[in-house]
C-alpha cells in the first residue's frame, strides 16, 4: 500500500521531503498573490490586517503550509505515481484533496489522524489564555509598575523583552540594537526610549518581575500597559472575537475550495491573545497622543508581523505626520514570506516609510516586489563580532558546534541526528537558542544530556574559532558561520519544506543540506573551500555616521 503522510508531524520520504521544498519557492509566489487577493476582495483595512491570515508571517499562519502540502501530493499525483492512503492531521484540507484527487482521475482515502487540538474548543482556549494574560499585563503595572512619561519629543525604539533581559542591577541587555545608544552623541540619548513588547512570559512571578524589572530599570522604557485603561482591554478582548468574522470573502487556489483552510485560520485567531495584544499596540498610541507624547521617529524591528502593522495603523492614524523606518536587524530568510513587502501592503498603509537591511546582499530580494519602497542600509548592531572575526592560527577545528533553534522541536531533530552520526572522535558542542536556558534545554530534550554532547555558554563567534562544521536549522548563525571560514550543514526537513537561511545568499559550496545521518557524517569530513565570504555586503559596520544617519527623521 503507498502512503503519504502530510502531517505536520509525519514522516516524508526523502525524495518527496526534497519535492516539497523545491515546490515551496513557487507556492510561496502563489500565497502572496493569494493573500493579496484575499485583502483586495475583502476590503481589508484598519484592524484587519492584524489578523493572521492577512500577515504573511508562515511560521505562525498555516495557510502556506497547507498549500504547500496540496501542491506536493499535486506532484506526485501527475508524476502518474499511485497513491492509496493520504494521512493529515487537519480536517481542513479534506475538501480541497478530494477536489484534487478527482481532477487528476485518482482514488485514495483520506484519513484524518493525530489532530493536535478540538478546533470547536479553541475559541474558548483563547479567551481563557487572553483573559489571564490581560489580568497580569492590567494589574502588576499597577502594582509595582513606574509610569515613565518623556519630557521632550523622543524616538521609539520597537523591541522585545523576555524574562532574561535584565540583569540583577535592572540594566536592560539590549539584544535588538546593542551599543546604539553609546554610538549615538549626547544629545541623542535622552530622545531614545524604548517601546517593548513583553515576549514569553508564563507565570505571575514572571510578569511581577519584569514590571518590577523595568520602574526600576535606569533605561529609558514606554511601557504601553501603564497607559492602557480597563476599558482599553475590554474593547480589544470583544473586538478580537468580531474581527476574524469580518473576512467573508475566501476565493479559490489552484482551482480548490480551500474555503476549510481560511475559515480554520480564522477561528485559531478569535480572541487569541495575538489579537489582543495587536490591538492593545493600536489603542496605546492613542493613549500616548491624550497624553501629550511627542514623537520624533520611530525604528520599528520589522518582522512584518501583526505587531509592526498595529503600530504602523496606530502611527499612521494618531501620529500621521511621524516617519517610521523598520529596521530588519536579522538575516531574512526566503521561507518567511512576510519579510519581503508586497503592494497591497504598502497600499494598505502597513509599511515602513523605510526598510534598513544590515547589508546590500539583502537589497535585490526585500525590495522584489515593491520597488517604490524606500530600501536602505543600516548597521548591523547584532553582528559586531562577526564583522570583527579574525581566526586566530593556533586554534585547531576539532568540534561540530550544534546551534539550537528557538523551535524545541527543531532542536530535537539536531540531537537525534547527531546521536546517530558514527563519526569516530567527534565533539559536538551545544549552543542553546538566547531565549532557552540549558537546563530548560535538557528538561525539553533529555537526550542532550549523552555523554558525546557538552553545553557552551560562549559566544558564538568565539566558537567558531576552534569549529570544523556549524549544524542548524532556520538560524542567523547559519551566514555568521560562513563568514567565519566554517561550513554549514542544515537539518533537512522530513515533515515539510526545509528551511535553508543561506540559498541565495551565499554559495552552496559553502553549505549542505542533511536528511539523513549518513549525509551529516559526510560533511562532517567533507573538505572546506579554501576562499573565504567577504562580510561587507552582508553586515554594515556600526559607526557614529551610520547611527546619525539612522536616527535622523524626515516628516510627511
């Protein structure tokens, strides 16, 4: 009997796992006009866009996903190979398989198993999860919270903050823009606020010390939560349950009612507490306008997620005269859609005035389909030790650094790999993700506490220093790597697309992509290219011309 498994959590064989991500780069073009479509013959507009499946962000939105899988089984069905068993872990996609099988003349049963959630629930799940979310972000502002109110016009820095973004003096540790603010002149400074939005945060305890972490944080922190009132949330809890409700319109894709797929989307999002927390961004800026604060600019961490469109909407609505320039202060990968601006974005008024790369390299590709937009450069503020790397040559390169994704899942894959490699002599060292503690780690993963595995708190450019070979997945260490003089091996994907942060960027002989421990052992021992990356085009060194120049603002 010939099975495929499309479940997020199956098992492709190699030469579909290799299809679907050859596939992708042509359904990802398809998506966007999708997603596109979708906006123009619903009228988006306003807070419709923080919805989930209007933001082209596909490691949150599934619509990608799915349609990746449709288009994979559409392959395989016209290859004339004979299929009798479909297994999906998602009743959406079951009207748009059977449309699919019966144009390409084929008979095969469907079966839905290992759904991960009862959809009729999640509705309830969400309100649950926003309700006590709201509560923590309402009342321990309240209770230990400092409102900080700036005294001359300021420019927002938009970032993240997380529960280790603090050390014990309260000192904020800038992991978005760190030594901006020591570059930038005297005067500048005290312009410089930053505008957080709280990332991961689990329990009481951790809300009550990050509010308390900030009043008392010598750093210069807007936090929206101390301007926002009682009915502020109210409204935006309500109007998260109506939003998803107001997209009627779901058109067809390859010719496939995928009308199942849309609507699931739109049930994950109501009153979930990305919603909210999107909405909340919106009503803050109207706050901060009743309370007289004066924007100068504002640098948004572009992600293009439903967090920089709230801004944008809230900026554009209360603030319209103020320039927004989004910074995208990471490596942008092809996979992740939403990081290349489409026009009916920039139609919609969800945009930057401007986007800054870290490098030129990057130019061509964000700029793809919107050329109107302004596209610039920018310093690579995360990326100083890679710019100022110089291999020292008397480190031998004797160990297989293993850099975590933020995903565990991911991770997971990588360890279990790695422990069935047969390399003789091999040291594989762990790098956990920034946000992943190692004793989290090993909790998640008890398998990386083998004895061929050991843990490094050292920066990663240090690492590579004395690393023959870099393992990861969807990751910005994957080109820090390569600039380094060290080859990358990316954990071939056997459920879905593989992720490859460097096709495109810089040249395959310089990576591999490894779906198998056999094909990890082998660039394990491959030889490496004697020439080396030039790190110009990539990172922009962080200068005081180059911070000047960023936080210098035009008006409308």
């Amino acid at each position: 009997m010939s099975v495929i498994d499309l479940r997020a959590c199956g098992e492709l064989s190699i030469e579909d796992a290799k299809a679907i991500t050859k596939i992708e780069k042509t359904v990802r073009e398809e998506y966007n006009q999708y997603i596109c479509k979708l906006i123009g013959i619903n009228n988006v507009k306003g807070s419709q866009w923080f919805l989930r499946a209007t933001c082209r962000n596909t490691y949150v939105s599934k619509i990608h996903d799915a349609f990746c899988r449709l288009a994979l089984l559409q392959h395989v069905l016209t290859s004339g190979r004979k299929i009798d068993t479909i297994l999906i872990d998602r009743s959406c996609l079951q009207q748009p398989l059977q449309e699919l099988l019966k144009q390409c003349n084929c008979v095969a049963q469907i079966r839905v198993c290992g759904s991960s959630r009862v959809r009729s629930l999640q509705t309830i799940r969400n309100i649950m999860r926003s309700l006590y979310f709201t509560c923590n972000i309402f009342f321990w502002p309240k209770i230990l919270g400092k409102k900080k109110k700036p005294k001359q016009s300021v420019i927002l820095l938009d970032m993240f903050l997380f529960k280790n973004s603090f050390d014990k003096s309260c000192n904020l540790k800038d992991r978005y823009y760190p030594d901006l603010i020591t570059l930038a002149p005297e005067e500048e400074k005290n312009k410089i606020w930053y505008l957080p939005s709280l990332y991961n945060m689990r329990s009481p305890l951790d809300w009550a010390r990050m509010f308390r972490n900030i009043a008392n944080s010598p750093q210069n922190i807007l936090v929206k939560e101390q301007w926002l009132t009682l009915s502020d949330y109210a409204k935006a809890l309500l109007q998260s349950l109506s939003l998803p409700r107001s997209i009627h319109k779901i058109p067809r894709w390859r010719n496939l009612d995928v009308t199942a797929v849309v609507r699931e989307e739109l049930t994950l999002d109501m009153g979930s507490p990305a919603l909210v927390q999107a909405l909340l961004t919106e009503k803050s800026l109207w706050r901060y306008k009743l309370n007289n604060i004066q924007i100068h600019g504002v640098i948004d961490w572009f992600e293009n997620q439903v967090g920089d469109r709230a801004l944008d909407v809230g900026l554009r609505k209360w603030y319209p005269s103020v320039y927004i320039k989004g910074y995208l202060g990471f490596v942008p990968e092809g996979y992740y859609a939403g990081l290349a601006p489409v026009q009916c974005e920039q139609d919609g008024g969800v945009l930057p005035d401007e986007l800054l790369l870290m490098g030129e390299a990057y130019i061509e590709r964000q700029s793809k389909y919107v050329p109107t937009l302004r596209v610039h450069t920018a310093p690579a503020f995360r990326f100083q030790e890679t710019i100022q790397y110089a291999a020292q040559a008397s480190n031998k390169k004797e160990i297989v650094v293993l850099a975590m994704p933020m995903l565990l899942d991911e991770a997971e894959r990588i360890i279990h790999m790695a422990l069935q490699t047969v390399t003789e002599g091999t040291e594989f060292v762990i790098k956990t993700h920034p946000t992943i503690s190692i004793e989290k780690f090993k909790q998640a993963i008890p398998s990386s506490t083998d004895v061929r595995f050991t843990f490094t708190d050292e920066p990663i450019v240090e690492l590579l220093q004395t690393a023959s070979l870099l393992v990861t997945s969807a990751s910005s260490t994957a080109l820090e790597a390569v600039l380094c003089s060290v080859c990358v091996a990316i954990l071939g994907c056997r459920s879905g697309p593989t992720i490859n942060p460097l096709e495109g960027i810089v040249d395959e002989e310089f990576w591999s992509i490894c779906y198998t421990p056999k094909a990890l052992e082998m660039a394990i021992l491959a030889k490496k290219p004697e020439k080396s990356v030039p790190v110009a085009p990539y990172f922009v060194t962080p200068t005081l011309q180059g911070v000047l120049e960023l936080l210098r603002f035009e008006t409308h």
